[in-house]
C-alpha cells in the first residue's frame, strides 16, 4: 500500500473510533427525540455548594411537574424538558465556561448561575451567546446594568439590607454598627446598601472589615471590630460560612452584640452554629418562608420526601425560573430565540403569579426588567432558641425606602 | 484596651500558628526524605477531620477517642500512598512526585465531594463553645486545646526523632539516602514510618479544628498552602524551621490584618516569606 493510502486508512480508523468513542451527550442528542434541553447552571461545589444541591433539586421538582403535565407546548406540540446540570463550581470563569457551554449545545435558556459574582462575570456575555438565565441574587446591580436576558424573581438587598438596618435602628434602637463582609460584588453591595440605610435611620456604621471567600479563620478581624465597641455586627456572607462566623463572633465580641445575617443566614444555620450561640442573632425571612400556599405546601411536600430535607428559599426560587422561563417559551413560541422568550416574560410571570403557581418569595407586581417588585419579607431574632418576628413588611413605602 | 486587643491577635496567630506548625511538619518531614512537596497531605488533614466527625456523629465517641482512631486511620492511608503513589517514583525526576502528589490532591478531594457533598459539617465538641478569658484574652476551651494538642504532638514527634532508633533512621535518609542504604537503614520502611507519622500529624490538626472551622472536603486547600510557605520561610526539610515558622506566620497573619488591613491577610504570609528570603535565602533554619 502506497504512503498516502496507508495515511488514509488509519485516518479513517481513527475517525472512526473517534465517533464511537464521542461524548455521550452527542449520541444522546441525536437520539433524544423531542425533548427540550433547559440549562441549571449551579454550585454543586466550592463554597456555595449547599445552594447549588438546592438549585438541582428545586430545577429537578420543576422540571417534572412539567412533564407531569405533558411537557412544553410549543406550537402545537408538547415536549419533555431534559434538564442540563453544569457545575460552576461556585467560580466566575467556569460560570462563563457553562454558559457557553449551553450556548454550543443550542440550549438558550437556564437556571442560573445564582451567585452574585458569578452573575456578574456572566452578563458581559450571555447577550452576545442569546441565552436567557434565570438568577435569584439578590445584589440590585447585577439586574441594573442594562442586560435584557437576566432575569429575577426574587427579593434584592434594598428591601432585605433596608429592611435589617430599620430594624437595627428604629426597631431595636441601636446606633453603632460594624459591618463584616466578603470581597465579592455581593459583600460589597450588602456593605453598601446597609451603610446608606443605617445611616438614613440614624444610626452610624463605625468600621468594615472584609475576608476573601474561602476563608474560615475571622478572629483578627473580629479582634479589630471588637476594639471599636459596636453594639451590632452585620455580616455579608455565603451560608457556608455562616456557622463559622456565628460561633467566631460569639467567642471575640460575647452575646450582647446583636449578630445581624445576610439573606443567606437561615435558621439552618442557626442550628448547626448551636442555638445557645446563635442567641441575639437577627436574620431576614422571605416570602417562601412566611407565604403559606398549596404550591408552596407541595413542594415542601415533595422535597421533603424525596430529598429529606427542608426546603429552602434557593431550590424555591430555581424552581421558580424553571417555571417562569418554561412558560415563556410556550408563549413565545421558542425555545432558542431567547429575546423573544424575553418579551414573553412578563405575562408568563403575571399568568404563573395569578394562578399562585410560584413559591420562591416574589407576589405580584413587576419591574420592566422583569424583576419582582413586591415581596413579604420579615427580619426575626432568636430569642430563648426560638425564632421572634421583629418587623415584616410588603411594601418598601411602609419603613420609607421608597 | 490597646494592650488587650494586642494580645488578643497574638493569641490569635499563636493558634493558629500551631495548626501551621502541625500541618508543615508532616510536609517538612516527607521533603526532608523524599524531597517532594506532597501537595496530598492537605487531604489527609481534611480526611483526619471527617473521619473524626463520623466517629463522634455517627457512633457517639467522645472526640478524643474519636482523634486517635482517625490519626491511626489517615496513617494507614499515608502508608497505602506512598506505597502505591510515591514509592514508585522515588527513582525518577522530581517533577514525577509532583505530579503525582498534585494529582493525589485533586482525586481525594472529588473523592470526599462525591462521598459527603460539599456541605460545611459542624464537628461536635463538649469544648467549642465553652469560654475562657486569661488577662483580657477570649478563648474557647476548644482552641486553647488546639495550642496545647499542637505543642505535646510537636514535643513527641521532637522525642521521636531524637530519641529513638526509627527517628536517627530518618534523621540519616534525610541526610543521605544512599549512605543510609549502605549502612543498612530499610529505606522503605523508614519512608512508610515517615508518611505514617506526618499523616497522624495532619490528621490531628484536622481534627483538632473542625469544631472551629468545621468539615468540609476543600478545607485543605489554605492550610497546605499556608504550609508550603512555612516549610520555605522555616528551612525546606528542617523540623525547628516548620515549628517556629508555623508560629512566625499565624502571628504576622494575625497582626498584619488587625492592624494593617484585613481585606489582604492572606498576603502577609507572603509578604514575611519574601522579607525572611530576602536576608536569608535558605530559610531561617536552613542549611547553606
């Protein structure tokens, strides 16, 4: 056999196991049928894992209450929606690795990422790549840089961090507040959002001190703000590092310094840190947790049985953007123009809200860029191991945030 | 107030210098016989604290017990991998220890994910939240332990090597290991003995913070590089080198981000590696 033949045998050899051997995603597309593909962007690891194990779960729930239902109707035809998981590792490059990564296998609409600095690195892109996402941080800016394909359906820091200072203040009559957040565009927009507020119900925001994601050890910025004397300490953080600030506080500054949370301080957290700990501390509730609807109710059914464990506002709302983007391809007739989708939007939500289809906090009214306007959000302590409601609002206008 | 903050950050940096210590030990003690940097010793400090915590949650022991059935469990671990890992690379180019360690880090953390999940598990402790205050200084009983558990291990492992057959062993290998073959030292079984201790010792400082810092699979990842920078500035393969460095950058950390800034505390460990470098390139207790 001639030089050249021989080179195209074995190319041809190599061409062919090469297509034996593909990723399966490519025998499964080509054999999937009619299903459509719906991207969940999460955490699955890193720090913010624990919200990304409630993201999968809440997607998953939504997703079969869709199929349950015959799957997306899109001109005519139903279709299954096959969700498709990619873990962001709770880092800004691989979220952006993700989202192109969906935009590749034709997918143009997602749940996620969530997280603030990942939604940050992702909206430089995601306009250019025409994928729609979903996204529950609660950082305003993310949602105010002009970017058409992001939506929210949940709380913002204006109302929750509002919300805490005027209760700080005005309710528990405190006037001088230390701030303990991370470096990430979320820790800088909580240490924004609470110094303007604070300081507009009164009260003085004497030192910040800030620590990168991954770290565990705060006692020398504990040390630092116990020399400034606060009479209460807010913290910014992800839940995973919850537990660890709870106790570390506890230890450098004592009991009587009230311990202010982030809305990713839940009563979880409480817990594990230790309820005699976790005495004093203030932490926001919202909408899934004080809203009690039969949706509601079924889905804390539901993943109560099958994940045993409790629900939280983050699988709620991923269940949620699942929902609300599902039902506005169905009406605008798409599954891949995600701009159409977009325009679509607002009535998918105003339908899914009338029909009290939704759980993850957001009741009635919308902003033109299809963030929720209106919210129930409470701030509660925890007193004697239990959790007290200290102030609950719907509307900013009632503590004159707006 | 001044003075009690003051000695409140160097508290501070004493303990978690000692973690330091504990953790650059075991690293020091791989490097000075095998002279790789065993990027896998961070997973055995965070498989020392799971397993710590199954013993307590799961089966109720008490934690102390609890510490020394997981260093016995990670030691046995550090054997298995460097029988199966590093002993068959020991011949070849550096680089191949390296990599093979490097990707020893990579496979037992994804491991420990896909096991546990990547949730932050709390270890139980009877002494986490129990308080002291000795001349204006807040500790829990938990990390005043943690600086007394640090510095007996530390003196044992000091016994240990001076004081014993297997310890003027290693002392040899360290120093040459083709000489030490020639005078009859079992090199395999010295390097096992070797893995076997340092993973007790990584072990130990997992166990020892997981009701501060709690449990989770990357948990090894800042302490592993907190202590290559320890074993650089201390004096590569020098056990007095990774004791006083341990405590020389838990101190710098400690200060550097209560009175400096907080937002670069991580800095300061490399901002003192580059001054002591600087006048004295070997590390301190570095041979020339």
């Amino acid at each position: 056999m001639s030089k050249a033949k021989q080179t195209c045998f074995y190319f041809c050899w190599a061409f062919f196991f090469g297509l034996i051997c593909s990723p399966a995603d490519l025998l499964a597309q080509t054999s999937a049928g009619k299903g459509i593909k719906f991207g969940v962007s999460a955490t699955l690891t890193g720090p913010a894992s624990y919200l990304g194990w409630h993201d999968k779960n809440g997607t998953t729930l939504a997703a079969e209450e869709i199929n349950e239902r015959g799957g997306i109707n899109l001109k005519g035809e139903k279709h299954k929606l096959e969700l498709e998981f990619f873990d962001n590792e709770t880092k800004p490059a691989k979220a952006v690795e993700g989202m192109r990564m969906f935009a590749e296998k034709g997918i143009h609409a997602c749940a996620g990422p969530q997280l603030t600095p990942l939604a940050y690195a992702v909206i430089k892109f995601n306009e250019e790549l025409k994928v729609i996402f979903g996204c529950y941080s609660t950082t305003p800016e993310v949602f105010e840089q002009g970017n058409k394909l992001i939506l929210s359906a949940t709380m913002n820091q204006k109302w929750s961090i509002g919300l805490a200072a005027y209760t700080a203040a005005k309710v528990l009559n405190l006037k001088k507040a230390a701030l303990l957040v991370d470096t990430t565009g979320y820790g800088r927009a909580v240490e924004k959002h609470f110094t303007m507020n604070f300081k507009k119900f009164g009260g003085e925001v004497i030192a910040v001190e800030w620590y990168e994601l991954k770290s565990t050890d705060f006692y020398p910025q504990l040390t630092r703000l116990k020399a400034k004397n606060p009479e209460t300490l807010m913290f910014g953080g992800m839940s995973a590092e919850a537990v660890i600030l709870i106790r570390q506080s506890r230890e450098i500054l004592g009991k009587k310094v009230l311990l202010i949370g982030s809305d990713y301080f839940k009563m979880e957290q409480l817990k594990k840190a230790g309820l005699e700990v976790s005495e004093n501390t203030m932490i926001p509730l919202s909408g899934f947790h004080i809203i009690d609807s039969p949706a509601r109710q079924s889905f804390y059914k539901k993943f109560q049985d099958r994940f045993r464990a409790e629900a939280e506002t983050y699988g709620a709302c991923a269940h949620d953007e699942v929902l609300w983007i599902s039902r506005a391809m169905e009406i605008a007739g798409t599954n891949i123009d995600a701009f159409k989708i977009r325009e679509a939007a607002d009535q998918a939500m105003r339908e899914l809200e009338a029909k009290g289809l939704l759980i993850g906090g957001a009741h009635g009214g919308f902003l033109p860029n299809g963030q929720a306007k209106k919210y129930y959000i409470g701030t509660n302590i925890l007193r004697d191991g239990k959790l007290e409601r200290l102030k609950m609002i719907t509307d900013l206008k009632e503590i004159g945030l707006e | 107030m001044e003075a009690a903050i003051l000695l409140q950050q160097v508290a501070n940096g004493l303990v978690i210098g000692s973690i330091y210590a504990m953790v650059a030990l075991g690293l020091t003690l791989i490097f000075g016989i095998l002279h790789i940097g065993n990027f896998a010793h961070g997973q055995l400090y965070m498989l020392g604290a799971f397993a710590t915590y199954w013993l307590v949650s799961l089966w109720g022991w008490n934690i102390w017990s609890s510490m020394f059935v997981a260093m016995g469990l990670t030691a046995l671990l550090g054997m298995v991998l460097e029988r199966i890992a590093f002993r068959p690379v020991r011949s070849a180019p550096h680089i191949n220890g390296l990599i093979v360690a490097l990707g020893l880090f990579i496979a037992l953390e994804n491991i420990a994910f896909i096991l546990w999940g990547g949730d932050e598990r709390t270890l139980p402790s009877p002494y986490a939240t129990k308080m002291i205050t000795l001349l204006s200084i807040s500790l829990t009983i938990q990390r005043l332990l943690v600086f007394a558990v640090s510095i007996l291990l530390i003196f044992l492992l000091y016994l240990f090597i001076q004081k014993t057959k297997m310890g003027k062993a290693i002392r040899a290998v360290a120093q040459d290991p083709e000489v030490a073959r020639l005078m009859g030292i079992p090199i395999h079984r010295v390097s096992s003995t070797v893995f076997a201790v340092s993973s007790a010792l990584a072990a130990a400082a997992g166990a020892m913070v997981g009701p501060i810092f709690c449990v989770f699979p990357s948990m090894g990842l800042i302490p592993i590089l907190k202590a290559f920078v320890v074993i650089v500035l201390g004096g590569m393969g020098s056990i007095p080198g990774a004791i006083f460095g341990g405590f020389i950058l838990g101190v710098a950390e400690s200060l550097g981000a209560g009175y400096i800034s907080s937002e670069y505390k991580d800095a300061f460990a490399f901002a003192a590696l580059i001054l002591v470098l600087m006048v004295r390139p070997t590390g301190l207790f570095g041979k020339e």
